[in-house]
C-alpha cells in the first residue's frame, strides 16, 4: 500500500510555505515480490528527492515463516520496519498480519 498527501512545509516567520509529500509504505511482506518492493521504494525515494517525507516504512509478516521477500533482503536494503504478526498454528489466522496492516492504515490516515 502506498499513501501521500501533500502538506505545507513548517518555515520561519515570513516565509511562504511550500507542500511537501508525505508518504507512508505498508508492505504484506508474505506475498509480496521483492522485484516491486524495489520499484516502489525507488518512487519513494523519487519522492524525497522533490522535498517528500517518508512518515512511515512497514513491512508485515509473520517473520517465523520463509517467503521470498524474507530472503531477498529488500527489508534490510530500504530500512523497512519489521512488524511481526504471529500466525497461528492451526492454520487458522490465515490474513492476520493483513488486518493489522489495515489497522495501522487506517490509524495512519487519521492520526497524520
């Protein structure tokens, strides 16, 4: 997922103010491929080249299994933060990390 808003940069007294991106980046780190993690993290930066802001970086998995954004080291190479959402061992919790990644959505959107 990936969210922006423009905002008024905060300047000094007299000064004009001028809008700045603010962007947060929510990644389901199980399924998605490290190929377009890597695509959007460049647009991102992309992004902060004009006067952008990343408020947030998230990636979210239960990190206790393998998948292939685990491996490919996306993670570590754009300072995503891990959050870790436990699946349970029944097989039922399918789509748990995904409900938190909507949770903190959604927290973002009103809270930023």
């Amino acid at each position: 997922a990936l969210a922006t808003e423009n905002r008024a940069k905060e300047t000094g007294k007299g000064k004009k103010a001028t809008p700045q991106a603010t962007v947060a980046v929510l990644v389901d780190a199980e399924n998605a491929h490290p190929e377009l993690v890597d695509s959007v993290m460049e647009e991102v930066e992309a992004c902060w080249g004009e006067g952008g802001v990343a408020v947030v970086k998230r990636a979210y998995a239960d990190w206790t299994r393998d998948f292939p954004l685990r491996k490919s080291g996306a993670v570590q190479r754009h300072l995503l933060q891990r959050v870790h959402q436990q699946s349970s061992f029944t097989g039922r919790g399918r789509g748990s990390s995904n409900t938190l990644m909507v949770v903190d959505a959604m927290e973002l959107l009103y809270n930023h």
